[in-house]
C-alpha cells in the first residue's frame, strides 16, 4: 500500500489504521509525485525539501509500522530541480528512520517524466547509503534495462514504472533475467488480446462496476497494442469500448495468428509530459524548514488533498 500526505499526524494515523486492520504487507511513502495539486500544497516531491517536515512524517510512519513488523520504505526523486536536491539528504533521514529500504526515481519533479532518468544520482544514493538496500528507478523497459540499472549503479532492486502499461508480463521477464535466463514472454495478438480481456475483467471486478471497469481500460489500449497489426479504426473503437461483450467483439476481430511484433512493442511507453516549472507553497524554497505561515497551511491542506 502506498500513502501520501503532508502531516505527520494524518500520515501516522493512516499507518496505524493499516497496521490494526493488517491491510498491508509493506507500506510505502511517496515523495515522488510532480503534479501540481499536491507540490503547490509542499506534498509529493515539494516535500522533502522541509527537512522538518520530511523528517516528522518518516519517523512517525516507521514507528506505526514497526508496532505491526510491517516495513515502511520511502519512494522520492531527485529533489524539486537541479538547483534544489533533496535525495541525499533525504535518503540519509530515512535511512537514520529505520525505513526498510529507500526507492529514488532519477528525476526531478519539474522534469516531470520527460527526458532520461539520471541513474548516476541511483548511483550516488546508494554508495551514500550503504546500509540499507537501495531501490533505482527510471527508464526501464525491458529486463535487460533492469539488469543494466543494477550493474551501472550496484542497486539492491528496481522500480518498474511506465514500462509495465500494456505489458504485465515485463515481471516476469524481469524474473527470468534475474535468475539468468534468457527467457522473454513475446505474445503474439492472440495472447495480448486475451490478456486485455483478462484485465477488464479484473478491473470491473475491482471497480464492482462495468462501467467505470471499461472507462479505465480503454486507456491500456494503445500500450497493449503497440507496434502490433491492428487497423486505426479498430483501434479507435477499442480505445472508447463501452461493455466486456463489446470488447470480447471487437477483440476477436483481430488477428490472433499475428505474431510477436519484436523491437516496435518495446521501448519507451506512456506519458513522458514536459519539463516545467514546480508549483510550491509560497516561499517554500527560502529555508528548509516550515515557517508558521506554512506550518498551518500544511495542517488544514490535509483536510482537501487527497490523491497523489
Ligand atoms: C500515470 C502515472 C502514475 C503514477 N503514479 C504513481 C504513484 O501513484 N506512486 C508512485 O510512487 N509513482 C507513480 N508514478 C511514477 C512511477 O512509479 C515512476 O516513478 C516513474 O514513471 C518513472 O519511472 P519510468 O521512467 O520507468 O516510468 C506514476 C507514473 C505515471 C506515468
């Protein structure tokens, strides 16, 4: 399960919950969000640049872990923009926090997901950190790219991201390179089209509504499908199906003989957006700790975030 907030009661109060409840194997803070509504509130990736704050919202959620066993680990980027890093330091409070483990994604929130994630700064964190295991992210698409994160930087792991949209099968292909096999999983369209099915199902199961299931699979489309035959018009239907027997239709008017489409299926997916500007609190760069103004405004942003 992974959390987001700003106050270290609320976020302490949302672990606890989830350890009484035992809802969670693991819980995960994230620090890592760009998007305006949470950074122009000091959440997400503002937020470890108010050592304060940052190191009140740790502690209190490693210690309601702790009571259940449950691990707590950290999920940030660099810092807000080249000229405001936060990783080090920040991956040195959790570490002295006693998370489980740290997870850095290469990039800054004002480079949103665009350009290349910068694995010399997973490099850094993790000779900064000896410690404790140290998790990189960022542009992997493929188990080979995962492999070559681990060798480039000495991580412990990897956090996969856009590389799994229309691909869940990336998991195990990540196994098996792991364990030193060559082995890939490459669907032809038969297979990708019963995987799609499959994953509609599970999402009206899980959104116990057909409606609301097809809405968010009509956005997998395009993942799915990239680089395979599939004409534009069926694509366009595809990407506004309203029911799984419409879907189970148009599915099976692919053609399912059509084979693993090899190099086009791979590489970058998913939104890359465009560098810009953080949104942040007023004044939040001008010192590293909360000043009162702030202080209050984190405490009643609680009561109308939600998200991240
Ligand atoms: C649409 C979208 C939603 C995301 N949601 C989350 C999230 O809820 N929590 C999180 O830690 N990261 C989230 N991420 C970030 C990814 O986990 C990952 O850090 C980022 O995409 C960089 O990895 P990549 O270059 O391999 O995609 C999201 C990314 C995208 C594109």
């Amino acid at each position: 399960m992974q959390l987001y907030g700003v106050d270290p009661a609320t976020v302490g109060a949302a672990v606890r919950i989830l350890v009484e409840e035992d809802r969670a194997d693991h819980i995960d803070l994230n620090f890592g969000c760009p998007v305006p509504k949470v950074t122009r509130r000091g959440g997400g990736a503002a937020l470890p640049w108010k050592l304060d704050l940052f190191t009140g919202i740790v502690q209190t959620a490693v210690r309601e872990a702790s009571k259940g066993g449950i691990p707590l680990t950290i999920k940030m980027r660099k810092g807000i923009d080249e000229d405001h890093l936060t990783f080090l330091e920040a991956g040195r409070i959790a570490r002295d926090s006693g998370v489980a483990a740290v997870a850095l994604h290469g990039r800054t929130a004002s480079q949103y997901y665009s350009g290349t994630a910068d694995w010399s700064a997973i490099a850094e964190l993790r000779n900064a950190l000896p410690d404790i295991p140290v998790l990189g992210n960022g542009d992997i698409w493929s188990a080979e790219d995962a492999v070559r994160m681990v060798r480039e930087t000495g991580v412990d792991g990897v956090v996969i991201g856009r590389g799994c949209q229309g691909r869940p099968w990336l998991f195990g292909d990540l196994m098996n390179a792991f364990e030193g096999s060559a082995e890939r999983h490459q669907p032809g369209l038969g297979q990708v089209a019963e995987t799609v099915y499959r994953h509609a199902e599970l999402l009206v199961d899980a959104f116990g509504s057909e409606m609301m299931g097809l809405r968010d699979i009509r956005k997998h489309m395009a993942w799915y499908f990239k680089g395979y035959v599939v004409g534009g018009e069926l694509r366009a239907r595809l990407a506004t199906v309203p029911t799984l027997e419409v879907l189970r239709g148009l599915l099976a008017e692919l053609d399912a003989d059509s084979p693993y489409p090899g190099a086009d299926a791979e590489g970058p997916r998913g939104r890359a957006g465009s560098p810009k500007k953080t949104s942040l609190p007023e004044h939040w760069l001008q010192s590293r700790r909360l000043n009162e103004a702030q202080q209050a405004d984190i405490s009643a942003a609680e009561l109308d975030v939600s998200g991240g």
